[in-house]
C-alpha cells in the first residue's frame, strides 16, 4: 500500500526551513531496508497524486533530508527515480523557461538552465546507471537536483 505524504511550502516557516537544508546521500544498505523502498514508493504516489500537475518532486519537498528525486520524463510520459545524482553541464548551450513548484504556491518565474546534462546516480537496487537528458528533462533534473543543495527556482529568476 502506498501512500501519498504532505508536500511542503514556502509558505510556513518551519518548512521553508526544511527546504533550505541540504540532504545527504543514501547509503546503499539503506536500500535493502523495506522501509526505504516503501518510501521511494510514498514518493511517487505523492508527485503522481499532487494537486497541481507535477513534472518533478524531490524527497526534502516531503521533509525528509535525502538525495532523492523522481521527475516525469516528457519523451516516455514515465516517471524516473534518481538517487545519489550527481548531474553535469554538456555543452554550452543553455535554455529559459518559466519553472514552477509544488513547494512555492502561485509562483513562476523564468530560470536559465544547461539544455543537456549528464546525470550518474544510483537506481533503487543500487545498480550504477549514467545516462544523457536535454530540453525539458534536462531542465527538470536540474530543478529537482537544486532541492537536494536547498536551492529553489525563485532563488534563480531572471530579471526581466
Ligand atoms: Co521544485
């Protein structure tokens, strides 16, 4: 049985907290652990049930302090879990769009990401996987990878 937890917001202080700090890596017995799958399974049910539509979420949005993150992968429409990611710039190019987060209500702003990256990270069997993104899912892993150091979009609005 999975089920969905409480996301947190900017808008209460003590979550906001939350969000602020930095999470820290999984350790790979954790994975044997029932209780770790379980929530890597709580997790997404949570981004799959979030009353806005979410293209990403990322395990301290849900308050627990751990480099987690899943994001919905707009060329399969299938969600991705990433764990321990470590995520890189290829290339130069970069590209701005107008992000959003489940985290910060009612808000929107342009943010200026790398158009491709390169992510190592470990899947939930503990299996060492490197793959390339570009466009949306680049942008996407590079959001959700910002919540693991306490970082959030609005930190990195454009001016207009
Ligand atoms: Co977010």
């Amino acid at each position: 049985m999975t089920k969905g937890m409480k996301i947190l917001t900017i808008e209460d202080p003590k979550e906001e907290k939350i969000l602020r700090e930095k999470s820290t890596s999984v350790q790979e017995k954790e994975l044997k652990n029932k209780e770790f799958q379980q929530f890597l399974d709580d997790l997404l049910q949570t981004a799959i049930e979030s009353e806005e539509p979410a293209g990403g979420l990322a395990s301290p949005q849900v308050g627990i302090l751990k480099r987690v993150f899943y994001i919905l992968n707009y060329d399969t429409d299938k969600w991705e879990l990433f764990i321990n990611p470590i995520v890189e710039p290829v290339g130069f190019k970069k590209k701005a769009i107008a992000e959003a987060c489940l985290s910060i209500p009612n808000r929107e702003g342009k943010v200026e990401r790398n158009y491709r990256v390169k992510v190592k990270y470990i899947d939930r069997y503990g299996n060492r996987k490197t793959k390339k993104y570009e466009d949306l899912n680049a942008i996407s892993i590079q959001h959700e990878n910002d919540h693991l150091e306490g970082i959030l979009f609005t930190d990195k609005i454009l001016e207009e």
